[in-house]
C-alpha cells in the first residue's frame, strides 16, 4: 500500500519493496496527484526500472509495449526525417509521462522518445495501462492535461529551430533540461545537443562558446554547469518563457502556479 507523501508532497514512499534492503519512492509529478485508491490499482501493475541515457522507449512506426512515469532525468521526444536527420521537439522528466498515443488507443508512436539525462521511473505495459484507465478518471484527466502541455512545448519548439539563432536555442534547451534534473551539473555531449537541435556540431561548439564567454556556463569533459541561471534565462529567446507562461496561465488563470510540476522545478533552482 503506498504511504504518505512526505514534507511539500513531491516525494511518496511506498511499501512495495524492490529489493530486501530498499524501498522505492515516487516522484512522478502525475502519480503524485492520483488519490489514493487509483494510486494503488496503477502502482500494483508498474515496474521500477533504471534507464541509462541513450535508452529508446518508443519507437516511430514501432507498437507501444509499455508507458513510462519517470522519476528522475531526462526522455529527449524526437521526431525523426525519413532520411534519418532527427530535431528535439520536447522534454519531459518527473512532471510528465511518456507514451500519450496510448491514451487515446492509437498503437504506435509518431515520434522516439530516449532517455538524454540517466533516468528511473515506473513503466507499465499498455494493455494494464488501458486497463488502469478505465477505472482511473483522474489518471485520464491528468494524462490528457500533459498532453496539452507536451503539445506547447512542442509549437514553441518548432518556432524556436527556425526563427532562433543556436546560442539562443542552447541556452533554452539547457533551462529545460535543467528544470527536469534538478541540479545545476548535468551530463550532455556536444554530440548529443547537435542531434536534439538539428544541427551541426560546430555550431553547437561556437554556441557553447559564447555561453562560456559570457561566464553562463562550463562545459568540460561531457559535463554542462549553470553558473549563472538568471543570465541564462536573459540569453534565451522568448520561448522559454513563453512555454512556462502558457503553463501557468492555463494552471492558474490570474496567479502563477508554483504547484505545477515545473514551477516547482523551477522554483528549487
């Protein structure tokens, strides 16, 4: 049986044992949010597993075998050209949830969804997962809410690769991601930022180099740090903010809502 959450409600420990020694914990935003009884229906058919980066959860064309609630790290949503060339058009992390064709019975993924940032979380075979659905009326409207917010990410996104230059796309890209690792040292290789912005890896380099330049960042051996979030934020484009704006206009109409996932996120930074 899952227990209380524990302090502000974003961690809740759990009963089920993964090993004789550890008890795993849950940090997935969604999951957080369930009451109590369609918690447990959906805990009792999950699986906590580990995810390296560069682990692939869904496929283009692929059937969906199973939907993710990550923890921790980062799940890159790719979308790949037929000629192999692939551009990042969203991130998600413990706020989110990956596999949302599922929820509306569709049997394959329009898009790759790998892990960017060393991840754990709960996967949970489709056909439980549309089991736990039809009994789970807030699991549903919770899904649905994410879908929306994926959805956003992924317009301003696709603005952002056309009309913005790759300092200020980088600078976004490493808020975001940032706000779903929680800490201001991340692994990211050149190599792997040029395939999630769609382009070369030279430009990335320079990019990178500006940020350094400007004392934003370090990046050394595969490792990125956020020395100055604020100037950060200020060397972005506009879509940052306008991705969280939108979040919290449609969460709290006339307040900011520090209670969404990335508001509080962000607000640990």
């Amino acid at each position: 049986m899952a227990g209380n959450r524990r302090g502000n409600g974003s961690t809740m420990s759990l009963d089920r044992p993964t090993s004789a020694a550890q008890k795993p914990s849950v940090e997935n935003e969604i999951l957080l949010q369930l009451p109590r009884s369609e918690f447990n229906a959906a805990f009792a058919k999950m699986e906590l597993c580990a995810f390296p980066s560069r682990t692939i959860l869904l496929e283009p064309g692929t059937p969906i075998e199973h939907c993710y609630f990550l923890n921790k790290g980062v799940a890159s949503i790719i979308h790949v050209m037929t000629d192999g060339r692939s551009v990042e058009v969203g991130l998600t992390g413990r706020e989110g949830f990956v596999g949302i064709p599922a929820l509306v019975d569709y049997e394959t993924s329009p898009v790759r969804a790998v892990i960017q940032i060393d991840a754990s979380g709960y996967k949970i075979g489709v056909r439980q997962f549309k089991t736990v659905l039809q009994s789970g009326p807030v699991l549903r409207k919770l899904l649905s809410q994410y879908s929306q917010d994926l959805a956003v990410q992924s317009i301003q996104i696709a603005a952002c690769n056309r009309l913005h230059s790759v300092d200020q796309q980088l600078a976004r890209w490493l808020l975001m991601s940032q706000d779903r690792v929680g800490e201001i040292t991340f692994p990211l290789t050149q190599e792997f930022i040029s395939h999630m912005l769609g382009t070369r890896r030279a430009s990335v380099s320079v990019a990178a180099g500006i940020l350094q330049k400007r004392g934003l960042i370090t990046y050394t051996r595969g490792q990125v740090t956020v020395k100055d979030r604020q100037g950060l934020e200020n060397a972005s484009c506009e879509c940052y903010r306008e991705i969280n704006k939108q979040l919290e206009m449609w969460k709290t109409p006339q307040f900011g809502n520090l209670n969404h996932p990335i508001q509080k996120m962000r607000a640990k930074q």
